[in-house]
C-alpha cells in the first residue's frame, strides 16, 4: 500500500506525518501527531466523539482521510486551554457538570465552540438540533446544553 | 461546613476536558503488536475447520490461532451463586467444534499493525455447517450438545399459601410481557492491553475497569499463575453500566499473546464488534398472575419467566434471573409468592447486567401488573399502589427471599411519603385534569408512574487505606473502580469530612490491584456504600491518630484537639499553638520516638467495612407522553424521578446519576433494540439501527432527591445513587403510553415502537 508523506496542521503546529492513503483523520491525530483526545466511539460518522475543526467547520474525523486534512487548520481538543487555563466552554462543562466519563466530551466541546463561534446568540431549538449530531451515554445531555447556554449569555 | 452534602466540582474533569485521559486505546507499549478476533459469521453451526495459513502469509503477521492452539486455556468463568451445574455451558475463548452465535470468536491474528492485523483477519478460512438456530427463550427447549438441552437451569424462589390465595381470591389478573434486548453500549468500545514484563516475572493488563481484583485472580488461575504475578490497571473508562470490566474472551487472550509472544499486545474493538460481543442484557418474558381481594389488594403473585441469556454463560452465571426472582415485588406487601425463572440458552450473543439488572425488567412487570390490578377492581392507578405499600412502620422489613446470595431485608423506607411528594412535585391532579381536557379535544395523551425498589451497596467487604504525606497531602487507596460516575470525588469528600481536609487534597486510587491486595470494584451500586463507609472509618481513625499525635508535639490534651483544613488546633484557642497535618505526618515516620510506639509508622491506617444486606433506595417515576397518531411516535412531555438514597454524598452528582440513567431507560423504553433475523443473523450492528437516545430525544426531566430514610447499615447512612434513573423508565412510559390509548392494558412489551403504537391505535378505533 502506498504510504504519502505530508504535513497537517493542528492547533496552529505543523506534523510532518507519513501515512497510508486509508488512514483516517482521527486515526493520523491520535497515532501520528500523538493526540490522542479525540477520541473514536463508532467509526462510522454516527456518535461524533471524533469531532474536530476543519477550517472552522465539525466534522468527523473517523470519515475523512487524513490526506484530505492537508493544507486545513484543524483544531482539537488539545488546543483549547491555554497553558494552566481552561477556556470558558472548558470551565463551564465542569462547572455544570456536563461530562462524566469524559470520553464524548472533546467531541462535544468541539462541535460546542464551533456552534458559539458561528452564532453565540442561537435559540435553544437550534442549540439542542446542533447538539443532536453527538452522542452521550452518561449525562442525559442536559446539563451538556447548560453549559453551552451558560459561556453563549456571556459572550452576548 | 462539612464538604460531606455538598454539590462540590468533580476532581477528575480536568484531563478529560484538555483531551489528556487515559482511555484504553490512548495506552501504548514500545515494540506492541496488535489482535484482531475473526468472529463467526453464523448463529448457530458445525465448526468444520479453521484455517489461518493464508493469514500467516501476509506481511506483517506474526501469529494466528485457533481453538487447538489455545486448548489449555480452561472457559471463562462466573461469580458463584447458589446456583450449580452451570459450569458446562460456559465460553471457551475459542470457539470449539460448534459457534453459537455471530461475533462468537473463533480466531485471533497478531500482527505489527492494527490495520494489517484487520486484513489478515479477513483471509482466515472459517467452514461452518449451519445449524437450525434457536432465538426464542419461551420456546421448547433444544440440544445445547449431545448430553444438555438450553435449560441449564430454572430459579425457583418460593413463601407462603400461593395456591390458597389464588383459590380464595376476589378476581385473577394474568399478563404476558416482554422486555427487548438492549444493552449498555458505552461510548468506548472495550480495549485490552497486555504486556509481561520477563525481568520482574510480572503480568500486567491495561484498559480493565469494573472488577479488577476477582478478574486478576481468575487470569491467574487460568493461565496457571500466582495473582501476585498478575496485575491489572485501570485508566479512563468511556463509561461502564455493566457490560464494561467483565471478564471476555478478548482479555485472556491478549494475556496469553503477550506471554507466548514476548510482546506487548493491544486489542481495541471496534462498535460493530462491540454490539455483537459485548454483553447483551434484559430480554425477558414474563407470565405473572396476580390473586386480589376484593379491595384491590394483592393476596399472591405467580412469576413465570423465560430469561434470554444469549449463548453462553459468562461471569454472572444466573444472576439477572436470580434478581429478576428475588426482588421482584419491589415496595408492595405480598403474602404469598412463587418465581419460577426459565433460565435459557439462545443463538445470541450473551448477555449479563446492564443498569437496573433484573429491575428494570422487574419494576415494568410488577408496575404494569399493578395498572392491570386497578383497571380490574376499578381503582385509581395511585390508590392501588397505596394500598398494597409496604409501610413505613414495618420497617426493617425482612422478606422470606434471597437475591445475589442475600436475604432481602428491606433497611428503611417510606414509599407513601415519597408518592406523596413526586406526586406534589410533577403536579399530578392538575395534569389528570389538563390531560381530560386534551383527549376530549382529541389528542391521545397519558400519564403514567412507576414505583419500585432498587438495590445497592452488596457486601460483603471493601477496605481504603488511607495516608497523609509529609507536604499534608492524602492518599486514599480503595479496592473500588470508577467507570466514570464520580468515585473520586465522592470518595474525596467522605475522607476530607471525615479526617477534617480540602476534598481537592485527596488523592483516590482505585481499580490497581499492585495497591491494595482486596477489592470488590465499582457494580451494584456499592462503591458509596461499601469503600465509602469504609473510607468514613479510615477518616475518623486517622485523625484520632493525628489529634494522639498532636497532643503529644502540642502539649495538650486530645480531646482539647480539632482538625479544621489540615491543621491541628485547640479549638478554645484555634489561633493559638497548632501542627499540620504534614508536621504529624513527620512526626510520625519511621525511626521517630512517636512512631516506634505503633505497630506502623506513618499517618496511615488501614480500615475495612463490612455488610451482609443491602440498602434499598427507593423511587417513583412519573410520566406524561402524547402519541402522534400519524407516525406512532411517542413524545415524553415531561418526567419526574424521585428517589430517596438515604444520603447524598454530593447531590450534583446524584443528579448526574438519575439524568443519565434516566436516558439510558429512555433508550430501553422506546428506542433500543438488539433484533435479529430468523437465522440468529444480528441486525443492530451500527449505530444507525442501534438508536440511542440524542438530547432531542430528551424530555422537560425533573429530579427529586429526598434523604428521608437514611440507611441503618452503615455509618453515613447512605444507599446507591447510580442506578434509580433507570429503574422505572419502562414502567412508567408504558404506563403512560397506555393510559393514553385508552387505558386497556394493550402495552405488553418494550421497546414500544411506532409501528406498535399504530398498531394500537388501529385496534382501540376497530
């Protein structure tokens, strides 16, 4: 199988990987440039624990190659925080306590931050549609679109 | 104030927000290789031949096996119950000479990569000869092999004059119900990772969760080890609810690989196996008459039932029917009860406990049986229920029946008070009368309740050892597990009440069997029971050992003495003279005056908390629904959980707890469904046919924790939160669902799909 060399840029750092033509995104993320917090529930574009940003946009990393990716900016989980500091939608799934497992929650904080950037001042219709896309086994999603509701008051 | 009560912020979110947690298949090993399990592809069948030659072929691969390569390995086995002679029917790791069902493993291939490992895994020759393949539990029995049929066994539990009571009844009320098969499917798939390390002589499994300490022991039995050479760690876990942290197939194997193969081995499962390995759970049908007076009380219940365990036995043995017998009256006085359980064997995959196990089954028959009652003896669906209530004042109430190896003594409860108050709550009579109002303007809305009984806290014993260093920080290590509910922090904040700390200075370590020799894991409901009494005691012993201590540095005495953030005070002077607890700790270590006077140095003490009952927390779900009679959806319009479990150690998390639950029963309900064709081939093998609930699907929930009957049992008087959410759903949507038909008691069976709803619709209009 042919092997492609080429550089993804995540969270603003540039990965020179070299991959097989059938990796996928998720799988370059977690096993080539090592981050490992998008996480895989399904693999088949159903759960979205695998969410991540493509030029802005959630998709499923578990459907896209990831010699697609290249020439994206891709954001993940992992570039949220800053150093020490959760950002708010970080801080507010704890605060409300939307995560118990934790392993849907970068998928979620994801598919959250992209629907915040697009349009802080959704309704709460749209908010749970959105929000629809992902799935949970643990919380009951309530207090998920708490806490996506709660850093959207503040950014009004 | 005490940080014991109070909704305080979870310690374990931060890694897991910033995307650093440590779920199975973040775990890897330098030189690892990966497994892949070729899985029958048919439900019943002649295992003719296994060829993994042309596997070998491919580049890469380093070994494939079969049933015959592994033929030493004893089946996996399950947690003993009164029940014998099971052991026949248990899962060899390999499939031998027969499959049972699709996903049953027959292969395994190793190879450098997973990907390299999965196209192997397609080039093994596997020749079946298909067999007729049994999927209904209520059938008649069929050959299991040439000497045993598929009835390994039946669970009989039995008290009082059943027969006179039906003889001398005011009227019979007989139902056949079922529960569909769904499962817990957590939102990551199992992971194992082995790895044994030559040097030390030492096995080692990553990725386990749920029961690390029995399943050390019994992977050390099977491969021929000591368990003291065996050690199982746990990360992350995406999530348990039962089916997570049994011991499979996959786990011996990848053990067995990385000893043969002097390799680290990973196994990750991907969803499509996950739905056809990981452990089934619920299918049920029950046959359950009712004798009652002619004021709608219950003289006797008959429970007949046809328990669908999949193919095989695995670690529970028989205990979903042994529960589904032995707690099934939930909170009513029977006088008189028999529980005959068909415990039987299918071409499914095998199933075991999922959240609720044997309740949620339970509390649907019995609350479905008690709509049933008032519909015959014309009562109100809430009289009846009252009438039949066990009563506050008869509490302890102990019944002629055992569950799980225990006798059911019912610790505390006042079932009408909570009826009372979740009735208050939701705004029942106001609804009864809004519903009248919608149904005479044609719409076909409902309302419906349950009420039950759940369990929790099963002994018999789990011990902490709780440590203080010298910078004042706590060590809590706890033979218990997390599968992701919050133990951590429960267990955090019963310590730091207890010894008198910050909670966020406590430090739990849980499911590492290199730690702590003993442990019973996180299932049950019993962690904040069990290891939470148990981490109370260490608590108050360590800070007697630290005010002993202290009094000596300090000059005072003991009882003049308080702990309050980590210091140790007089407390008629608190600015006065003090020590930390860092300071006792040093004052403590070993070689010091003060220590030489203990058996152990150190500001450490080693507690165990032990029981031979059960807490019983207690519920009542109520529902509103509306049918939509073009499609047959049912739409939740509101729903209220109200659950007394006795304490609340963090009533965030009990929340937590009930919202969670609460969807998973939603899911059971309404929506999940493991269906299969007429050949036993699985047809709920994606998430696109495996419909778990989103938030759309999520109704206006409300929860109403109540802490009226704390528990006798134990010193913090608390009962299990994690599994009161889900307990009643079924009950009590069906009740709804029904009640807005008309109330004629067509809702037999869950899942209520569209298609059944439309059903009914067309029936109540003929």
């Amino acid at each position: 199988m042919k092997d492609h060399a080429l550089t993804l840029t995540v969270n603003g750092a540039a990965h020179r990987i070299t991959v097989p033509a059938r990796r996928s995104l998720a799988d370059a993320l977690r096993e080539d440039c090592g981050l490992t917090g998008t996480h895989l529930g399904c693999e088949h574009g159903v759960c979205g624990a695998c969410t991540v940003l493509v030029d802005g946009a959630p998709i499923r990393a578990c459907l896209m190659l990831a010699v697609q990716a290249e020439g994206a900016e891709i954001r993940t989980v992992e570039g949220l925080a800053s150093g020490g500091t959760l950002n708010p939608l970080q801080q507010a799934f704890t605060d409300h306590h939307a995560l118990q497992c934790g392993f849907c929650t970068p998928g979620f904080l994801m598919l959250a931050t992209a629907m915040l950037e697009e349009n802080p001042a959704m309704e709460e219709a749209e908010m749970v549609d959105r929000l629809s896309a992902n799935l949970c086994r643990c919380t009951g999603y309530t207090n998920i679109l708490r806490a996506v509701q709660a850093v959207a008051a503040a950014r009004r | 104030m005490s940080v014991f009560g109070q909704s305080v912020m979870r310690l374990e979110d931060a890694p897991l927000l910033r995307g650093e947690g440590a779920f199975a298949a973040d775990i890897d090993f330098p030189r690892q290789i990966h497994m892949r399990v070729v899985r029958a592809e048919m439900a019943h069948a002649r295992l003719v031949s296994v060829d993994v030659t042309p596997a070998l072929d491919l580049p890469g691969v380093i070994a494939a096996w079969s049933a015959a390569d592994v033929a030493e390995v004893p089946p996996i086995p399950f947690r003993a119950t009164k029940v014998r002679g099971l052991e026949p029917y248990c899962q060899p790791i390999l499939a031998q000479g027969r499959v049972r069902y699709v996903g049953e493993p027959v292969a395994v291939i190793f190879a450098e990569d997973a990907a390299v490992a999965e196209d192997a895994a397609d080039l093994v020759l596997v020749e079946l000869e298909e067999l007729p393949a049994l999927l209904d539990a209520a059938a008649e029995p069929t050959d299991f092999d040439a000497t045993r049929n598929t009835e390994p066994t039946i669970v009989r539990k039995s008290y009082g004059e059943l027969d006179a009571a039906f003889r001398d009844a005011h009227v019979v009320v007989a139902l056949d119900l079922a529960i569909g098969r769904h499962s817990g499917v957590p939102m990551e798939t199992r992971g194992a990772i082995a790895r044994y390390d030559a040097a030390q002589d030492v096995l080692e499994l990553h990725g386990t969760a749920k029961k690390q300490h029995w399943n050390r022991d019994e992977i050390a039995r099977l491969l021929g080890r000591a368990p003291s050479s065996v050690h199982l760690f746990e990360g992350h876990v995406g999530g348990g609810f039962g089916v997570r942290g049994e011991l499979y197939p996959e786990d011996l194997l990848v053990c067995l690989a990385a000893l043969r193969l002097r390799r680290p081995v990973k196994w990750i499962e991907d969803r499509r196996e996950h739905l056809v390995a990981t452990n089934h759970s619920r299918e049920q049908r029950h046959r359950i008459r009712a004798a009652v007076d002619a004021e709608g009380r219950i003289l006797a219940i008959d429970n007949v039932f046809f328990h669908d365990q999949g193919a095989y036995i695995r670690t529970h043995g028989a205990r979903v029917a042994d529960m589904s017998a032995g707690l099934l009256l939930g909170p009513y006085r029977v006088p008189a009860y028999r529980a005959t359980g068909h415990f039987r064997l299918t071409n499914k995959t095998p199933a075991a406990t999922y959240r609720s196990p044997g309740r949620f089954e339970g509390s649907f028959v019995r609350e479905r049986l008690m709509d049933a009652i008032a519909a015959r003896c014309g009562l109100d669906r809430v009289e009846v229920r009252r009438r039949n209530f066990v009563d506050v004042s008869e509490m302890p109430y102990a019944r002629p029946l055992d569950a799980l190896g225990t006798d059911v003594v019912l610790d505390s409860g006042d079932y009408a008070l909570l009826l009372d108050k979740a009735l208050a709550r939701f705004g029942w009579d106001a609804r009864v009368a809004d519903v009248a109002r919608r149904r005479a303007a044609g719409e076909s809305v409902g309302l419906g309740l349950g009420v039950f009984v759940e369990k929790s806290g099963l002994g018999p014993s789990d011990g902490v050892r709780m440590t203080v260093d010298a910078t004042g920080a706590v060590e809590l290590v706890t033979g218990a597990a997390s599968v992701g509910q919050g133990v951590e922090t429960a267990l955090a904040q019963i310590a730091a009440a207890a010894l008198g700390v910050d909670y966020r200075r406590v430090r739990v370590v849980r499911g590492r069997t290199d730690r702590i020799e003993f442990g019973s894991g996180a299932h049950a409901s019993r962690v904040t029971v069990m290891s939470g009494s148990a981490t109370h005691q260490a608590g108050l012993a360590l800070a007697a050992l630290a005010k002993q201590t202290a009094a000596a540095l300090l000059q005072t005495p003991e009882d003049a003495l308080e702990i309050v953030d980590g210091v140790v005070r007089r407390v008629d002077t608190p600015e006065g003279a003090s020590v930390t607890l860092g300071e006792v700790a040093r004052a403590l270590a070993p070689g010091t005056k003060l220590s030489r006077d203990r058996a152990t140095p150190g500001l450490t003490v080693e507690s165990w908390f032990h029981s031979d009952h059960m807490a019983y927390p207690y519920g009542v779900h109520l529902a509103q629904v509306a049918l939509d009679r073009g499609t047959g959806q049912v739409k939740v319009e509101h729903y209220l959980v109200g659950y007394d479990v006795g304490r609340a150690v963090n009533p965030m998390l009990v929340e937590g707890q009930i919202a969670g639950g609460f969807a998973q029963g939603l899911g059971g309900a309404l929506y999940e469904e493991f269906r299969y064709d007429e050949r036993g081939q699985p047809l709920s093998t994606t998430f696109a046919d495996y419909l778990m609930p989103t938030i759309a699907e999520m109704p206006p929930l409300d929860i109403l924790v109540t802490e009226d009957a704390p528990s006798p049992l134990n010193p913090i008087g608390v009962k299990g939160a994690g599994e009161g959410g889900t307990n009643a759903v079924g009950a009590a949507i069906a009740s709804a669902v029904d009640d807005a038909l008309g109330g004629r008691g067509q809702v037999t069976q869950l899942p209520i799909m569209p298609r059944d709803v439309l059903r009914f619709l067309a029936e109540g209009a003929a």
